[in-house]
C-alpha cells in the first residue's frame, strides 16, 4: 500500500457486524477513537489468534492492522500535505493591505 492505513478505508471493514456486537461490552470497534486508543491490546489480540475467538485473521490482515497502529492510528489514509491552493494576494478593494 502506498499510503498508510487509515481507519475509516482500511481497518474499519476488517471489523464484522458480529465482531463489533460481541466487543461492545469493552469498546466499539467501528469507531476510530475507540479502536485508536485500545490499539495495542487489539494488535496482541489478534496476533495472539486470541481474537476474533471464532477463527485467527490472517498474518496479511494482522499486518495492517499492526502497520495502522504503528503509523498513529489514523483515522484517514494519509493525504500529502500540499500548500494551500491559493497563495496569491488579491488586492480587494477598501480593504488596507
Ligand atoms: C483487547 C482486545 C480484546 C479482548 C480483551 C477481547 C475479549 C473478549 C472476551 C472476554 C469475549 C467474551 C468471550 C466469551 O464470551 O467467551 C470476547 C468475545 C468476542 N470477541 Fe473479543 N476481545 C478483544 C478483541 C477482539 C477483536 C479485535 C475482535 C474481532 C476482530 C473480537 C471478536 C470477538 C468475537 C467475535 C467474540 C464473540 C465470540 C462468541 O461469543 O462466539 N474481539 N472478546
């Protein structure tokens, strides 16, 4: 993947209706702020094969969940940071420049 992970993208669809009812009682993962701050005793979870308690993920999806966790667990796919589109001074009249 040539951006990093981000939550809503790539993580959030790793989570099934079950998961997320059956974890519910601990935290909600559909939601990034929950997911974000349980994220390292998820990722020993799952890679643990603990978790989901119905079958281990496989190692491919273990490593992006673990690449997400380790980027700072953001919850977009990371865009390049551009300059601000409009970087040129227009005179509007009445106003003091
Ligand atoms: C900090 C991480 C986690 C802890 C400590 C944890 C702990 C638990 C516990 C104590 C239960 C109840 C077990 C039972 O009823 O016998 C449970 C159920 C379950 N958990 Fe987790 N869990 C974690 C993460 C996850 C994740 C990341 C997933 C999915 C990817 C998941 C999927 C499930 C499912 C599907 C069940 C229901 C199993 C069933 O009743 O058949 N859990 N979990």
């Amino acid at each position: 993947m040539t951006t990093p992970p981000g939550f809503e993208a790539d993580i959030k669809p790793l989570f099934r209706q079950r998961d997320r009812s059956a974890m519910l009682f601990m935290f909600d993962l559909w939601d990034h702020a929950d997911v974000a701050a349980n994220a390292a005793d998820i990722l020993a979870a799952i890679e643990g094969g603990d978790m989901p308690c119905d079958g281990a993920w496989p190692p491919e999806r273990v490593e992006l969940f673990r690449q997400w966790a380790q980027g700072g667990a953001q919850p977009l796919r990371s865009v390049r940071r551009r300059r601000p589109a409009c970087r040129r001074r227009t005179r509007v009249p009445g106003r003091p420049s």
